[in-house]
C-alpha cells in the first residue's frame, strides 16, 4: 500500500500529459495580475499588503491539507482541471507564484516584475504546448529540448518589448511607484557623505 510519504519521495514525472486548460489559466493569472498592478495597486503599501495576504492564504492552505486530509481532497477536487496529479503530495505551483510576487513586489522595480511575470505567465504555456506537440529530443529530466527553446525564444522577445517599454512615458511613471526598499540607505549615504565633506 502506496502512503503520502512514499508519493512525496517519488520522483515527479516531467513528461506530462497536454492540459490547454492549465495553459490558459498560468496566461489569465499574469494578465489578471499585472493589471492589478498597473492600475488597481497604484502604490507600494496596496501592492505589498495584497501580495502578504496572498501568500498567507497560499501557505495556510498548504498547512491546512497536510493537516487534514478532507481540506486536501476538496482543494484537488476544485482544482482539478489545472492540477498536476504529484501537487497532492507537495507544495503546489500556486504557492510558489504568490510567494514569488511578493518577492518581487518587496525588491523589484514595476517593469523587471511584470517582464518576468509575463515571461513566466505566457513563456511556460508556450514551453508545454510546443514540448508537447513537436519535443521529439528530451534529456535525462524529461523537458524536452524543442520546449525549453520556445521558453527562451518567447522571453527573448518579451525582454525587447520590455527594452521598447523601458523609454515609454508610462513606464518610467510604473517604475517610479514600485517600491525600492535599498533608495533610502542610499539617500541616507548620501545625505552623511554631504555632511562630512
């Protein structure tokens, strides 16, 4: 008889079946989420204080499932349909993305974070579907080659739209709100040098 802790030491097969829907929802979770950060979360206590909240939601439920069985099998039952069958066992990719945008939200500046929250929300789909459909070539790991390519071609030219945005009127305006936690020791050194000279 197969336990929980026997299905979190196995390995987690890479080579996974097509799930389009799963594709679509990682491209609405970016979408929906640096819309809220470019129109709706205009200032860095909104943006910080929302991004927490998640991340406590997305952690308890971790917590919450591993204590109790019944909370795991309803979370997997609602999420089935975007769900790989190995995030029963351990921690989801739902928990990493909240704690990863709050990562950024605490030491990025607006552009870097919506780049690489794009990259991420458009070039992973594109990675699965093409390694899927066309990944004839997979190293030990089970990625495929013709995938991780898409991954890099889809962030190279995300990377030169960011590089056009970069000189826009609105996108410095976004990087100016984003909070650098690293701007006040720098005006502070700077203040205590002017003093001493």
């Amino acid at each position: 008889m197969t336990t929980d802790s026997d299905r979190r030491r196995a390995p987690i097969t890479l080579s996974r079946p097509p799930n389009l829907l799963r594709n679509v929802y990682h491209a609405l979770n970016a979408v929906v989420v640096v819309f809220l950060v470019q129109y709706v979360l205009v200032t860095p206590a909104l943006r910080i204080g929302v991004a927490t909240a998640g991340v406590c939601a997305a952690w308890s439920m971790e917590l919450a499932r591993r204590l109790d069985p019944r909370v795991n099998a309803l979370l997997m039952a609602l999420f089935a349909k975007v769900a790989h069958p190995h995030e029963a066992v351990r921690i989801n990719s739902a928990t990493w993305y909240t704690t990863a945008i709050l990562v950024l939200a605490l030491l990025f500046p607006v552009p870097a974070g919506v780049a690489g929250l794009l990259v991420l929300g458009f070039g992973d789909p594109a990675a699965s579907a093409i390694g899927q459909r066309i990944g004839r070539h997979r190293p030990p790991g089970g990625r495929s080659v013709e995938g991780s390519f898409a991954f890099v071609a889809f962030g190279t030219l995300r990377r030169g739209a960011r590089s056009r945005c970069g000189t826009s009127r609105r996108c410095r305006r976004s990087a100016s709100r984003w909070p650098r936690p690293w701007a006040g020791r720098r005006a502070s050194s700077r203040r205590a040098g002017s003093t001493t000279t």
